[in-house]
C-alpha cells in the first residue's frame, strides 16, 4: 500500500502538469495583425496609428505599422504633413488579417492671406482691401498663384510676394516674385514656371512670405498680407493640352491653370490659366466631366499676354462649387489656329485642362 501511494504521489503531478499543459492556450497572447497602406502623391507625411506610432514616409510607396493589433480593435491612421493629405481606408476595426488598403494622397501646399493696411511696416491708413493665395508642389518646389484686390492703384512693378527675414514674419523684407499684373487690374499672379529655393520654400512654411502692393502714395507698400492661413480655402490645378479636348486634336500648345476660392463664400482669390497658344480669341472654365464638352458657365477670363485670368470679385455659384469639387470643370482656351481637325478651326477649344482639387 505505502509503494502504491507513492507511485500515484508520483503519476499525479504528471498528470495535472500535462493537463495544464493541454489547456494553457487561453493564457498565450492573442495573435496580433498589421495596418499599412501606400502613399501616393507627395512625401514628407508623418502617419499615425491610434495617435502614435509615427512613421515618417519619404515619398510615394508602401508603409506599415510595426504594432499589431488584435482582432475586434478599432483603428485610425492619420497623416500629418505641410501639403493636404486625403486618406481612404483609414478606418476600421481590424479582423484575423493584415489590413494593407489604407491609402493616402498627397498633394500641394496651399496658403491664402488677407491684405489690408494695418499688416504694413510700419501700418498705413488706406482702406484697399485684398485676397490671396500660392499652390506649391512640395517636390518641385513650383509655386502658382496671386492676388485680387481693390481700391489701390499700384506703381508700376508695384506688386509682388516678399520674403520677411528669419523669424520674424512682420518685419520687412526684400522681393522674390514680382508679380504679373492683369491689363484691367485689380489682379496680379505669379508668372508661369516661377520655383522657390529651398530656403524659400522654408520662409514659406514658416509663414514669412508676404503679398505686398505698392503705391505712389507708398511707395513701401500700401497694403500687405502674411501668406500663412492653411485652411478655409479649395484650390484646384490643371494641365492644358489639345489631347484633353473633344474631340482631341494635332495642337502642341500646352498651358497650367490654377483657381483658389474661399471655402465658405465662394469668392476667387485668384484664378487663371499661362498658355503658349497662337492667335487665341477667348479662355474660360467649364462645366464637364472629363473627355465631355460642357457650358462655359463657370467664369470667363479676360486676355493677357501668355495668361487669361479671372476678374477681381468674381464668385462661383454653388453648383460650380459642386462640380469643381468632383471633377467635373475644366479650363479650356480657344483660338482661331486651323489645328483642331475635323473642325475648321479650334473656336471650340484648342487646349484644355481638367480641374484637379488639391
């Protein structure tokens, strides 16, 4: 009896140490799944998984997170980044797999500034009033844009974008674009193929560039404006061609069309397209979804030299709003050139150009 009991003394901890062994899975971690995705467009974005985990993305390609996640969490990836970042897919709570559909786009910089004269240096008493705003690719470094503005006739040259010194954003600065100023006034844009250097594009992230409109009446500059604000205004860009026209043609003329409007009013604070088109009659936006011919009811442009811009004040109505936003309006100039075939000339359209939102 004693030799039996021991042996079952010694058989019984076995036992329970290979049953324990047996249903120890429930106090294994759970397995854990990953969150990535792919950015697209431009880079320099610090993405984010629940508010942490950064990951900063060079440039275009795929990203993950190196933290799983388990099944039934919720998740949200953010992207943070001077440009605008639109991302898809962002949300959700994750399953048993990888999720690897998160997709992030990004595109411009766009800032917009309100001229008046209490932001001169020092303030002045005019009561000129204006609107601005400058697209800059992040990767070219290529800016577009201008200025409206009324009551202020500038001297001649007198309009431009000026670099404020390091650090100090209201002080006084020299010139880095001087400013194309429209044949009826009250608008000026930036000429075509204008790129900043990289110790410009920085001033202007640090919001020190600045609008700045001068005057026989001050000649230092009559009324200004910080170019700093990032939200409250949708800016589109567009590449003009003759294969965007319908029906598309031999042209080889091409052009850059840019529109930024205030969010909420509909107001343009600049719009216009460059071009390199011969013998060109007329330029406007269109309402039309790609490849479709459409009303020019959006706004008409008035003549310059290699540009056609939209006239000071100028407001879009909601529905052009609507349309521009989903993609469906277009720049479109025309000519009396003879190289839109079957047509006798390009009076319809020798180049145009869909409205991308950035």
């Amino acid at each position: 009896m004693k030799i039996r009991n021991v042996l079952i003394g010694l058989i019984a901890p076995a036992v329970l140490a290979g049953i324990v062994s047996c249903g120890g899975g429930s106090d294994s971690p759970a397995p854990t799944y990953t969150v990535g995705g792919t950015l697209a467009g431009t880079g320099g974005v610090v993405v984010k998984l629940n508010g942490a985990g950064d990951i900063t993305v060079a440039g275009p390609g795929a990203f993950t997170f190196a933290v799983g996640l388990t099944n039934g969490m919720a998740y949200t990836v953010t992207a943070t980044a001077p440009q605008h970042c639109a991302v898809a897919n962002g949300t959700g709570t994750m399953g048993a797999t990888n999720v690897s559909n998160v997709t992030i786009t990004c595109t411009t910089v766009v800032r917009s500034a309100a001229l008046s004269a209490n932001q001169e240096n020092p303030p002045t008493t005019s009561t000129a009033t204006g609107r601005g705003a400058v697209v800059v690719n992040p990767m070219t470094l290529e800016i577009t844009g201008g200025m409206t503005f009324t009551g202020v006739t500038p001297t001649t040259g007198g309009h431009h974008i000026h670099q404020a010194p390091s650090g100090q954003p209201t002080q006084n600065g020299g010139v880095i674009i001087a400013l194309t100023l429209a044949p009826g006034g009250g608008v000026a844009t930036v000429p075509a193929g204008t790129v900043l250097t990289a110790a410009q594009y920085a001033a202007f992230l640090a919001g020190e560039l600045y609008f700045n409109i001068h005057s026989a009446t001050n000649p230092g500059g009559e009324i200004r404006g910080q170019i700093n604000a990032a939200t409250g205004v949708t800016a589109g860009l567009a590449t003009l061609n003759g294969t965007q026209e319908n029906a598309t043609n031999i042209s080889t003329a091409t052009g850059r069309g840019t529109i930024v409007f205030d969010s909420t009013t509909r107001e343009v604070l600049i719009g216009y397209v460059t071009h390199n088109v011969s013998a060109t009659t007329v330029a406007h936006i269109h309402t039309g979804a790609v490849g479709i011919s459409g009303p020019a009811n959006v706004v008409t442009l008035s003549q310059g030299t290699g540009v056609y811009t939209a006239p000071q004040g100028a407001i879009l109505s909601a529905q052009s709003v609507t349309d521009l936003t989903a993609g469906n309006t277009y720049f479109n100039v025309h000519s009396t050139n003879n190289s839109c075939p079957p047509a006798a000339t390009c009076g319809a359209g020798e180049i145009r150009g869909q409205i991308a939102v950035q």
